[in-house]
C-alpha cells in the first residue's frame, strides 16, 4: 500500500491517543483524510478512473458518518478535528 507502517503510526500519534491507538474516532477521521487527499491527487491526473473515484465516494462517505457520531457524542472533540483537519463543513 502507499501508506508506510511508519506513517499511520505517525498519523495515529498526532490525532490520537497515541500511535497504538488505531480505534479512535479522531485517528481515523485523520488516516480517511490523508487517504482521500491522495485519491483526489490520483483523480486529478487519471479522471476516467471511475473505480478510485467510487472508492473516494465512499471514503468521504465512512468520515462524514464518523463525523457526525463524534459530533453528536463531544462537541469539543469535534470542532478541534475540524479546525486541526482543515475540514470544512
């Protein structure tokens, strides 16, 4: 895969708990973000490529729903992934 061991952990560090700590919501709305980033990149220089495009459908379609369940379970922790992510809503 494109994504080192090294760089989710880096990733999981940063936005999680720590860089074991592959299950929290944060965490993983960060690795959706990276991975959507570079599909888009992707789509820009392949644009008939419909499968990636499907993938990348249904990627902002995983963080939108891990978006909404932290929004409505901490405000707080929310609007800091936001504002951290450059997400805009």
């Amino acid at each position: 895969m494109y994504l080192s061991k090294e760089a989710k952990e880096e990733i999981f560090a940063k936005h999680g708990k720590g860089k074991n700590d592959t299950g929290s919501a944060e965490g993983q709305i960060a690795l959706f973000t990276h991975r959507i980033t570079h599909l888009t990149e992707h789509l820009k220089k392949n644009r008939k490529d419909y499968n990636t495009e499907r993938s990348l459908v249904m990627l902002v379609g995983k963080r939108r729903s891990l978006l909404d369940y932290l929004k409505k379970k901490d405000v707080l922790r929310y609007r800091a992934i936001i504002k951290e992510l450059g997400i805009r809503k």
